[in-house]
C-alpha cells in the first residue's frame, strides 16, 4: 500500500497560511478548534490538508448584489 506523504506545518506555517496571528493559531489550539499532529510527544504540527478543509469548512458565498431600491 503507497501512502501520499502529509505536509506538517509549525504554527508559524500554518498562521502564515490561514493569514492569522500565532497567537490566534494557538489559541485556536488550546480551545481544540484546529485539528494537531503531536510529535515526540510535545511537539505540536498541523497538516496542511487539514487546514485546506478548515478553508473550505469556513468560506461562506457571496452576498446578492442589492440594488439601490432594496431589491436583489
């Protein structure tokens, strides 16, 4: 069986690709809100496939464009 190598990501990594603060990334993983890989231990990691998902999990659509009367 051929496995597809998993990309980790420091948090410095993963707030760099999420566009957010490391603070907000470890926050984000104290409250358990990011999925972890723990290495040796203590060592924590993100998967970069992972965090695509979040991407995806958390886009909404665009809004209607409202027309100066109100209407859509």
């Amino acid at each position: 069986m051929s496995e597809t190598p998993t990309s980790l990501l420091t948090a410095a990594q993963a707030a760099a690709f999420l566009a957010v603060e490391l603070s907000t990334i470890r926050k984000w993983t104290h409250q358990r809100r990011l999925p972890v890989v723990k290495v040796m231990g203590r060592l924590v990691r993100y998967r970069l496939q992972d965090l695509e998902k979040l991407v995806t999990k958390w886009a909404r659509p665009a809004l209607r464009a409202v027309g100066e009367d109100g209407r859509p």
